[in-house]
C-alpha cells in the first residue's frame, strides 16, 4: 500500500504543478484516494482482534 500511496501523492505533485487540472487527471485521483481508503480499512478491520 505504501508503494501506492507514493504514486498518488507524486501524480498530485505533478497536477500541482500546473495552473489547471485536468477532469480526467482530477477523477483518477479521486478513484485512486478512494481505493487507498478502502483498502486501509479493509487492512485495520482485519487486524482488530
């Protein structure tokens, strides 16, 4: 998952870059926050005893 948290944060990084966002680039990162959130989630739920 950490390997997937740095893609998100360096494709942020690139979008920051720039003066406008592309909806394209907006939604992909959106569904990619939304999947990392899922799946931490998913991860804490199974570590609860």
């Amino acid at each position: 998952m950490k390997s997937e948290m740095e893609e998100v944060r360096e494709t942020l990084n690139k979008m920051m870059d720039f003066d406008s966002f592309d909806l394209d680039e907006t939604l992909l990162i959106s569904q990619m926050m939304d999947k990392l959130i899922i799946e931490y989630y998913k991860s804490d739920l199974n570590n609860v005893s």
